[in-house]
C-alpha cells in the first residue's frame, strides 16, 4: 500500500487533496460491493420511497429512479473510491437530467436532494459493512472521505442548479399560459365549456379552488416593473403559506394580478397570507368563493368589484372582501343612479351639510332595531328627545318608519350617503 505521507495531487476544490492509489486490497473489497450493489440500490430506492414525492412511484417512473441510484452507486464505487476523483461533464448528464424531470413534475427540491443524502450515506455504510474484519482497508476508505464529499456536493450543487433553471423556464411558460387562460375566463363572450378544457390541459383543478383574490397596485407602472411585482407576490405568496398547494395558479391580467388559491375567502389561513403582502404596493381584492369556471368567473368579477367599491368607500383600507361590500355594489354606490335615488328617498336631508342631525337620528334608530331606550343611548339624548325627532321627520319629511317599504328605502339612502361622504351608515 502506498504511503500516506506520498505527495498527492489536487482535485477540483482546493481544500481536498487526491487520494494515492487504492491497495490490491481495497480493489478486491470494491469489486466485492459492486458485484452486491443490487441489495443497497433496492435499500436505497426503499428509503427513498419513504419521502412523500417518491411514495407513489410506478412503472417508468419507478425504474427511472433505479436507473439514477444505479449510476449513483457505480459512480461512487469506480470514480470516488477507485480513481478517487470528482465527476466529469458528461458523466453529469444523467444527474442533470434527471434533475429537470423532477423539476418538471413538480417534486419539491428538498425531497430531490434527500435522495442523493440517502444514498451516500447508505453506500458508505455498506461499503464499511463490508470492510469489518480489515482496519488497513478501513484506514483507505477514511483517506476517501473528502474526495467522496467533493465529489458528492458537485453532483448535488449540479442537480440543483439544473433544477432551478428547469423551474424558472417552467414557471415562465406556466405564467404564460396561465395569463392566456385568464383572458378566457374573464371574458364573458368566451363558453365555459371552452374555460374548463383550458383548464384541463393546464392541469388546473377547478374542483379545488376556494378563493380568487385580485391585486391591484397602488400606482401604474410599466411591464417590466409589472413583471417584477408579480414574481416579488409570488415569492411572498409562496414563502407565507404552510401549504404547497395553496397557490393554485397566479398571473397578470391587464394590470391587475390574479390569484386562484385553494383556501376559504373567510378563512384565516388567508388572512394570514395577506397579512405578508406589502401594504403600501397593493389593494387587495377578495371575491367569494369559486368552485368551477361558472363560479369562478363571477369570484373574479366579485374581486374586481370589491377593489372599486373598496377604494371609493374604504380609502385608508387595502384589503376589501366583496362580501361586506355586496350591497354597496348592488346600490350601485357613487353613482349618479345612487345618488339620485338617495336625494328621492331623504329629500332636503340628502343634500350636503344638512340634515345632519336628523339623518343620525334615522342611522342609530335603524340600527338598533327601532328600540327608541337603546338608539336614545347611543345618540346621548333622552329617549323624549328621540321621540320628538322621530314624530317631526315624519311631519316634515314625510318618513313613517312604521312603514316597512319606507323604512327599507330610508336605509338603503342612508347606506348611499354614509359610504359616500363619511356620514354614518346603517
């Protein structure tokens, strides 16, 4: 066997040295792994499947996976024990690609590099397994520990940087073609029947789908900014939520962002989500929720609603969920149409800066159910005081509350003007 203190010659990283060449022993123990490299391969392709991406592996798939462990084993037996050396190029190919495939099909990177940690650490054991009875082999295989390292995180450095490159051009045909289906969905002119076989070929499960939520940004800005804030919300999207699955689809639709998620409008799941949304870059819209095109067609219309009505009535708010704001929608709220018909209804008391006690009055008795002790109360004035007010609207302005059709078209007024100028709606 050749001396440890024999000069050695530098490999690839310069904090590792070359080990000197493997004693007759050491070959014979090598050959002796190989030729039972099938029982480790099958160990490791078992421990593998323990990790959820590769659990439900079958048919090609599955010999896919004996094919890179396979090269995995005979690379660390010839090239890291044997010729003590880290991989060339093309004996990278095979990781590579295999790399892009994972990427492809969606397994998370954590899970793919697990697999390479698997097996090293199971070759090693087998291969010091095998060398018991010999402490001189032994001593070899210690002096092959860095070697075998180097050469192990050049594969792994490899197969992520293969990954994430596959990802990214991935990604980008996704956002292409998920924007196209978008387009298609939002368009009214466009069959739904047409909507769900998009969806079908983008893999797209509308069945899952409980949210659409619009970002709208806070100024106009040009498409390469437009870009970068959608690939900013992604990020953010993806780094908030404790499910992989959540974010089912996200893309830009003229200047808004659009995302189909797999959680309950109300939920607090997606509070939190947009909890870790900047604030000062976006409105945030929320629809209700959507389960097939039908349905998701209107959530987006309802997200798209919530974001205009919101900024008219809730200026300071950047989240606006349509369900608090459905009957401002329905009213039409900050049109002439709603304005009219508030100035119909309320007569002399509509108009701007005045009537405006008397339009508190009708507010907190409404709201608080007609109970004159309870609305006196929350007005800070003598249940007498109440009565007097109530008897001369209904003098004056002709407002009968005891009148069910008057009484819902006195709070629909009051809704108009209370969104609209800061007045208090019931």
């Amino acid at each position: 066997m050749r001396s440890v203190a024999e000069p050695r010659r530098k490999i690839g990283n310069p904090g590792y040295e070359r080990p000197p060449a493997p004693s007759p022993a050491l070959r014979k123990l090598v050959r002796r792994a190989y030729r039972g490299r099938e029982r480790v391969i099958r160990d490791i392709v078992a421990r593998c499947r323990q990790i959820p991406c590769y659990r439900a592996l079958s048919g090609p798939a599955l010999q896919a996976l004996y094919r890179t462990v396979g090269h995995l084993a005979a690379g660390f037996y010839r090239r890291s024990i044997i010729e003590g050396r880290v991989p060339t190029a093309q004996e990278m190919e095979l990781p590579i690609r295999t790399a892009r495939l994972r990427a492809a099909d969606g397994v998370p990177l954590d899970e793919v590099v697990k697999a390479y940690q698997v097996g090293l650490r199971l070759l090693w054991a087998h291969l010091i397994a095998t060398a018991a009875a010999d402490p001189a082999v032994r001593l070899e295989l210690l002096e092959r520990v860095p070697v075998t390292l180097t050469a192990h995180s050049t594969v792994v450095t490899a197969v992520i940087e293969a990954y994430v490159e596959e990802r990214g051009r991935l990604l980008g045909a996704r956002t292409q073609a998920f924007e196209g289906f978008l387009r298609l969905l939002v368009a009214p002119e466009t069959p739904l029947a047409v909507v769900e076989r998009r969806a079908t070929a983008l893999r797209l499960r509308l069945d899952l789908c409980r949210s659409i939520v619009l970002f709208r940004p806070l100024a106009s800005e040009d498409d390469h900014a437009a870009e970068a804030d959608v690939e900013g919300l992604r990020g953010v999207l993806a780094s908030t939520t404790h499910r992989e699955d959540a974010l089912i689809g996200l893309g830009r639709f003229e200047k808004d962002v659009l995302a189909l998620l797999a959680l309950e409008p109300d939920s607090q799941a997606l509070a939190d989500l947009l909890a870790g949304v900047p604030a000062q870059e976006w409105h945030i819209g929320i629809g209700g929720a959507g389960e097939g095109a039908s349905r998701l067609r209107r959530a987006v219309f309802e997200a798209q609603r919530a974001v205009e009505v919101g900024r008219l009535v809730r200026p300071s708010e950047r989240v606006h969920r349509y369900a608090d704001l459905a009957l401002l929608d329905v009213v039409n709220v900050g049109s002439s149409t709603a304005e009219g018909y508030a100035a119909r209804v309320l007569g002399a008391l509509a108009r701007p800066g005045t009537g405006a006690t008397h339009r508190r009055t009708l507010d907190a008795f409404l709201r608080h159910g007609m109970r004159r002790k309870v609305a006196a109360a929350a007005l800070g004035i003598h249940p007498h005081t109440l009565s007097y007010r109530l008897n001369r609207l209904r003098e004056r302005y002709g407002i009968d509350l005891d009148d069910y059709e008057v009484r819902l078209r006195v709070e629909l007024a009051l809704l108009i003007l209370g969104a609209t100028d800061g007045a208090p709606a019931s």
